[in-house]
C-alpha cells in the first residue's frame, strides 16, 4: 500500500518533470526562432518549417515572404515546389504497383519503353532506376529545346530513346540521376492508365488527405503559391526563378510537386503510422538498398539517402528546383522530423538543418 504522502511526492515529481520539459522546449523554440530570424529577413522570400519530435509537431513558423509583389508572408500552409523530395513520392507509388504486382522492381526497361534501345533497355531494371545506379544517360543536354517553354516526362523519353549506352554497368555505381526518375514516373503512367499527376492524387494524396498538394502543370491551379527566387549577387537582389524561367523545372517525377509544411507533416506521419501504406514498404523505401559510400555508412533507398554511421538511422533528401530549395531530415525510430521549404536559393539548408539539429539535440 502506497502512503498518501508518497503519492503526492509522486504527483508532484511527475508535475515538476513536465515543467522542466516544457521550459526545456520553450527554451529550444526560442533559440530556433532567433536562429531564423537572423537568416530570413520579413521583406525577402525565406522558409517555412516544421520540426516533429516523439510524434509532437513542437515548432512550425514561417519567415519572409511567399511573393515579392503581393508581400504575402510565408506560413505553413504556403505551397512551394519541393524539388527532389518528389522522389520519395515517385517511389512508393512504384513500390505500390510492385506490391500489387502490376511491376516487379527487377522487371528491365523494354517491357515499357519498347522504342528505347535495347542495349540500355534489356540491361536496365526498375530497381536501378530507383536507387540512382541505372547509368542511364542524362536527357538534359539530348532534349532538343529550341521550341520547348516546359518539358515533360516525355520530352525526356525521346531526347535518350536512341542513346545506346550507360554511364557504366547498371548495378555497379551510383550516379544521382533525374532522368531515372521521370522514367518511373511514365513507368507509373503506363501500368496504372492513369496521368502521374492523377495517379498520385488518387494513390496518395487524397487518401493522407494532403488536398493542396499537387503536380505541377500549365493547367494546374495552385493555391497560397510561392514564388521560387534566384538571389543576383551582382545586383544585391532576388529575381524570380520558377516554371517560367527554367525549361525542365516542369518534368514529373524527378522534382514536380508542390506541397507545404502542413500537408507534408500529413506524408510523414502517415510513414510512421503504417496504417495507410504497408510498414514493409515504408521499411524498404527508407533503409539501404544501393551503398554509396561503404566508409561512411551512406546508402540509397528508394527515394531517400540512409546514413548508417549512428544508431538509430537518419533519413534524408533534399531538393532543389529553380529558385526553390527543400530539405527533409528524420531519424524514423525517434518519430523525429525537420522539414523546411524555401523559395530562395541562397541558403544552404543542409548547413541549417543541422544548426537546428544541435539545438534540438540532447
């Protein structure tokens, strides 16, 4: 039997523990905020972010703003372009067709693109293509341009139909590759019937219910849009660096998304859940599946980079896509979650993230 006064010195060490982890957080938060606010000024285009820790969303703000015309400032809502953290879309709605068995990740190239040479079409599989060690040819500079104003994923396809080799042996290296990934996503279009962009609404969007996140098109309506900026250093200013001023900013599946930070927390929270896709899927798309760097404990999943140097994993993708830069960090095991969309290319977010990191970090 518990003595009354042994209850209220445990009453009282539990209120007094929390008190502590709360000022603890708050102390955090403040020094997160005056980080920021050093970095983004209220009159420039700046970030939003999110930070989760143990299934907590503890800091979500934003800084600067979304439009140097209209001066709207930048909030968790704001959609931006998230660059190459598409990818890690493209790849579990692979991993989804492969589940269903409309695809196997070790099915080569010429089961669906016939017109591709065979040379790279016989000897390339669907895995390569997700873990960047495909060698398959870069499209950007073969895409005839001269009467293009935004590529499409299938520009792509006929700027390397007729190349007739790789890089090197598919398997053997890797070799970071968007070309890669605008395949998946024709792969996705062929099996499926369906647009990429379609696909991913049906698939994935609309089932986390991330009803702002789309796929960039010329018809696509997208709302609380940022605009994405290129910083002039020679004129000490920002202009605007977007769909319109870079030709392959609109391909799909390589870097064509826009979500924001509150739709994105929906993605992350929905891997660590389990309980719309399949744990053994979230599993393969974040652990290794392609070594990089042996030395250094630095793999490739599906859509996501896996440093193993520490226990437990940390998982990560950046992105970067005219004037907009993305970087997501998460240590999947500690629900832990850094998340910042910018539309400035002048900051290295990486450097940021790991700032902030130190901070958060016991």
């Amino acid at each position: 039997m518990i003595l009354r006064s042994h209850i209220v010195f445990l009453l009282l060490f539990v209120f007094t523990r929390g008190v502590a982890q709360t000022a603890n957080t708050s102390k955090k938060q403040l020094q997160i905020d005056s980080l920021l606010k050093t970095i983004y000024k209220t009159d420039a285009p700046g970030i939003s972010i999110s930070i989760i820790e143990k299934e907590n969303l503890i800091f979500k703000n934003g800084y600067g703003i979304a439009d140097l015309e209209t001066k709207t400032a930048l909030n968790s809502k704001t959609n931006f372009n998230i660059g190459s953290l598409t990818k890690q879309f493209t790849a579990l709605a692979i991993l989804q067709l492969a589940e269903s068995k409309k695809l196997s990740l070790d099915d080569h190239l010429e089961k669906f693109f016939p017109g591709l040479d065979k040379k790279v079409a016989e000897i390339v599989t669907v895995k390569e293509l997700l873990t960047h060690s495909s060698g398959i040819i870069d499209h950007y500079d073969l895409t005839d341009t001269k009467s293009l104003k935004h590529a499409h994923i299938n520009d792509v396809l006929n700027a390397i139909k007729n190349t007739d080799s790789t890089y090197f042996p598919p398997g053997s290296h890797f070799r970071y590759s968007n070309t890669a990934y605008c395949l998946l996503s024709l792969i996705i279009e062929k099996i499926s019937g369906v647009s990429y962009a379609q696909y991913l609404k049906k698939n994935i969007f609309m089932p986390l219910e991330m009803k702002k996140t789309v796929v960039w098109s010329e018809k696509e309506n997208i709302e609380n849009q940022a605009s994405g900026y290129e910083f002039d250093s020679a004129a000490n200013s920002f202009k605007n660096s977007g769909a319109n001023e870079n030709i392959f900013f609109s391909t799909e599946g390589d870097g064509g998304i826009y979500t924001s930070c509150d739709d994105y927390v929906k993605w992350f929270t929905a891997l660590q859940s389990g309980k719309i896709f399949p744990k053994e899927m979230i599993r393969q798309a974040r652990s290794s599946q392609f070594i990089i760097d042996k030395e250094n404990h630095l793999s490739y999943g599906y859509g996501w980079f896996v440093e193993e140097s520490s226990v437990p994993a940390k998982v990560y993708h950046s992105g970067s896509n005219g004037g907009f830069r993305s970087y997501s960090f998460s240590i999947p095991e500690k629900n832990f979650l850094i998340i910042i969309f910018s539309n400035r290319d002048d900051v290295d977010l990486e450097k940021l993230i790991k700032k902030i990191y130190t901070i958060i970090a016991p």
